[in-house]
C-alpha cells in the first residue's frame, strides 16, 4: 500500500508537471492556422506610419503621410462613470479606459482593502489609431466631451467623444454602458464630409505592463482567442509576434480578472503582441483590414465589445463570446466544471467552501468504497500470506544465495505454491491512480476559479491561496498547519496500510517511510483547499484501514 500511496503521488506530480509544460510548450508555439501577417499591414502603434500601397479600382497609389507625432500635448480630462457594478475612468485623450474597479471585488482579505483595479498598472486601455491617406490624424486622439464629468449610471447611458479636423473629417468614439453587465459596447464612426473618397485604416493599441508581483494573483499576461486557439504570453516578447486570422477577443488578464477586447468581425485580421519599452511595458496592436474606402457623405463605422470583470466561467460562458476560455482548466476542464458546479451546490448548502470540500472529498471516497475496500482486503491476504512463507523464502534466498537466476525461479514457485500473484499488489493503487484526474481537475478548480478566491475556512483566510500564519523567525519560510496535519495524516495512514509485498526490500521501505515527510514539503505552497481535500481522504482512508484490518481479524478468528 505505501508502494501505491508512492506510485500516486510519483504519478500525480508527474501529470500535473508534464502537462503543464507540454501545455506552455504548444501555446508558446504558432497555431496552424496562423500565417505570417504581410508586411503591408498596419503596426499601430509605432509612429511613424505610411498607409499601404494599394493600386486597383481606380485609386492611385498613395503618397506617404506626413509623420505623426503623438498629441502629447493635447487636453487630457477624465470622466468618472459609477455603476453598482463598478468605477470607471475614461481619459478624453485617446478615448482610453484608465481605471476599472470593481465594487465586488477586493484586492486583499485584509478589512478595508482597496477594489480590484482591472487595468492596474495599465497606461490606458483601448486607445484607437485611425490613419487616412494624405492626412494628419493626431495620436492619441484628443477627443472634445460635452456632458458630466461624473455619472452616476444605474440603467444605462451613452458617452460620446468627437474629433472634429476642421477640414471634413470627424470621428466618433461612443462607450454605451450597461450598469447590470461587465460587457461594454462601443463605436469608433469615421464621416467623410469631404468632396473626395478617403482610404482609411483602423486600429486598437493597448498597453500594459507585466512585472511579475509578489502576489501572483495580480501577474497579467497577454491572452487572445484566434481562430479558435487560445494564445497566452506571460512575458514581453524579445521579438514582435504576429498573428493572422479571425480575432475573436485579445487583451490582458490575471489569474481572476481579464480586460478584453471583441472586435465583432468574421474576417481575419491582423493582432500584434511586442514590447513597448523596458522589460515590463507590452503592446498589443490589432488592425482591422487596411484601405477601407469612405465616399463623400458617408460614415465608417466599426462596432466592438470590451469585458472589463471576473473571470467567471458560468458567466462568460453566457456573454457567448467564447470568453470562458480564458479559465485555465487545462486538459483535465471536462472535470474541472462539474466539478466546480457540485462545489458551488455545496457551497450553498453550507456557505463555506471548506465544508464543501470536505463534503466532495467524502463523496468520491464514497463512489470509489467498493474498488478501495477490495484493493485493502487483497493487499491484507497478501501480507498476511507473505507474513507466513517468509521464513521459506528466507531459507531458499540463503540456499541459492549466489544464483539469482534460480532465486527468482524458486521464489516464483513458492508463490505460486502458496497462491500468491506477484502483480495483484498493483491492483491495490487503482483507486488512487483513478482519482488523478480528480486530484488535478480540484488543483485548477482551487487555482483558477473565482468563486473560491478568498474563501475563509477556520484559521485558514483564503483556500485559494497557501495557508499563510506567519513567518518561521530566522529563515523566512511561512509556517501552515494544514500540510503538517496532512503529513501526519499520511504517516498514520501508511503505519496501517500493508507494508510488505512480494519483492519488497528493506531499503524500499526505508524510502516509504520518508515519503510524507518529502511530500509534506512538496505540498507546502500548494492551495489550501488542495491540501484540505488531501488531508480529509487521508483521515478517510485511516477509518477505513482500521474498519478493513478489523473484519479480516474476524474472519481469521472465525
């Protein structure tokens, strides 16, 4: 049984290991469907700028634009926007988003901790480039507001942001907000008032920064939806990347949060990701297809999506936009959900999602009792069995002692002999092999799913996180009571388990008896309810030890 506990964990370890980097390893990696962005395309972002050259349908080819420098210079003003949801910024110049917080979250479970800001850290979110052939238009746009400066907003409402050139050009950029949802609609209208037809091209450049913090909950990474794959990069690029197809959302996100944009359009487009400066700033540059044409009178207009809030699964699932994603359940998500939904069920029962887990832990140790008592009555018989032949194979060990060859074959007829299977010691690993997939599905449940961040349970402030009490004076390292009870768990569960089995030696069990104490300290920075879940299935497994050892003494007595 220790070999089993041993080869569980060897295995679980291993697939949590392997899987996340093979997983890293092919999304680091270009998907099939992508395609080198030409070289014509748009790199917004990046003054200065030359439209493509495009000939055909009559139009010449353009002259290059004058160089644009950025309106740095230009009024920038802010427009707060206060919904039940959250607390909005709007900066004037550029039309960006500066801050997001969000009234239901909190940055920490400390009593008064600030909201979480979805755009920490962010130099503003969702800045438009609008180039036009043989125009200057200035970057960032300094847009002119007319209407509050503070909204309070409880059903809904419209900003609108004009540029006006002073020679037949005006663009409109246009927030409409709902206060009941994280998904905010906008606009960007490009009207030709001129006598002439325009070639314009559209794009999105947003920047972010992405310093790894000490808590790792807050560390951003870049993540986008293309063509059905999700891209994720947890650093600034040495070199730009590029990625062609159909964009269905890209921006930033946390382990918990996400600020993302939906550009609403079918066609491929082109999304750049590459650094903005230093090793912390990172743009992403999305450009819609160049050299649109606008006939005098007529309006551009592209519509768009942004979801600045949770990353909860249920919920984006709903949006329909495919921003469920973005929730890092990895190969092992077919369980992860359900899993998530019982806990949410339980949680409702309890208010506590430690009595749920306590709860889930006990009903999968009670779907696999029956496969759990079979495999701990055959690995008693054995021992039991082993326990009585030890002194034949003892004597037989001595006897041939320089032949291993016919030590092998002489200990294979004993247990022949004595009706013993040298391999039916590994059916007694079988539950606990069946329950790896369980054991990751709960490790990214606990890991990634918002609804278990900072889940209070007993001493513990949040099961989401590792059991933090304080600091062991000299060395730094934190203290947790949690992972010592597992391990003291373990301990007593492996002193009732069957400690002999057929090729056993005394150095194997040497090495078993200090399995909980190594994987004591392996499990030391793991989440709390992980190690919840693995301490109640030890206490579980001790009881039925104890009720297993119990009923086989009755039948020998009997």
């Amino acid at each position: 049984m220790k070999q089993n506990y041993v080869i569980f964990f060897i295995l679980s370890f291993l697939i949590i290991i392997l899987s996340s980097h093979f997983l890293s390893q092919k999304k680091g990696q270009k998907s099939p469907e992508q395609k080198p962005v030409p070289t014509a395309s748009p790199v917004w972002g990046q003054p200065p700028y030359s439209p493509p050259t495009q000939t055909g349908a009559g139009f010449p080819a353009p002259t290059p634009q004058k160089t644009q420098q950025p309106a740095a210079a230009a009024k920038s003003r802010s427009i707060t926007l206060k919904t039940p949801l959250y607390t909005g910024v709007i900066d004037t110049l550029g039309g960006t988003i500066t801050k997001w917080e969000l009234a239901d979250y909190k940055s920490t479970i400390k009593p008064y901790s600030p909201p979480v800001d979805v755009l920490h850290d962010t130099p503003g979110a969702y800045n438009s480039r609008v180039v036009i052939e043989g125009m200057d238009i200035p970057y960032p746009i300094p847009f002119t507001y007319e209407g509050p400066w503070e909204i309070e907003i409880f059903r809904g409402t419209e900003i609108h942001l004009l540029w006006d050139s002073g020679k037949g050009i005006e663009i409109r950029k246009t927030y409409i907000i709902d206060s009941g949802s994280y998904l905010i609609e906008s606009r960007v209208e490009v009207t030709n008032k001129t006598p002439n037809r325009l070639r314009y091209s559209l794009g999105v450049v947003w920047l972010a920064e992405m310093a790894k913090q000490k808590n790792s909950e807050f560390n951003r990474k870049f993540i986008a939806l293309i063509s059905g794959d999700v891209e994720r990069k947890d650093k600034a690029p040495k070199k730009p990347e590029e990625f062609r197809g159909a964009t269905t959302w890209f921006g930033f996100a946390d382990k918990y949060f996400i600020a993302a944009y939906l550009p609403e359009i079918g066609a491929e487009t082109d999304l750049r990701f590459d650094s903005a400066g230093g090793n912390k700033l990172v743009r992403a540059s999305f450009s819609y297809p160049p050299n649109e044409i606008i006939l005098p009178g007529q309006v551009s207009v592209k519509s768009s999506k942004l979801y600045l809030g949770p990353m909860d699964f249920k919920y984006l699932q709903s949006l329909g936009k495919g921003l469920e994603n973005a929730v890092q359940y990895g190969w092992v998500g077919f369980l992860a959900r359900p899993m998530l939904s019982l806990l949410k069920v339980f949680h409702g029962w309890f208010d506590n999602y430690g009595l749920a887990i306590i709860l889930i832990t006990v009903l999968i140790r009670v779907l696999f009792l029956p496969l759990t008592i079979k495999s701990m009555e055959s690995m008693k018989n054995i021992q039991t069995k082993m326990q009585a032949i030890k002194p034949k194979i003892d004597a037989m060990k001595e006897k041939y002692k320089d032949d291993k060859a016919k030590q092998n074959q002489e200990l294979m007829q004993i247990y022949s002999s004595h009706g013993i299977n040298p391999l039916s010691s590994l059916g007694g690993c079988m539950p606990m092999l069946i329950q790896i997939p369980v054991f990751i599905a709960l490790y990214d449940v606990l890991l990634y799913s918002i609804e278990l961040r900072h889940s209070p349970f007993l001493w513990i402030g949040d099961l989401a996180e590792p059991e933090y009490l304080f600091d062991i004076p000299g060395i730094g390292i934190p203290f947790r009571i949690l992972p010592l009870v597992m391990g003291g768990s373990w301990y007593m569960s492996q002193k009732l388990t069957p400690t002999t089995a057929p090729g056993a030696d005394n150095m194997q069990m040497k090495m078993m008896e200090y399995m909980p104490i190594i994987f004591t300290v392996m499990f030391w920075g793991l989440p709390s309810g992980l190690i919840l879940y693995w301490t109640v299935s030890n206490l579980l497994s001790i009881v039925q030890q104890l009720w297993v050892n119990q009923r086989i003494a009755k039948k020998g007595r009997a």
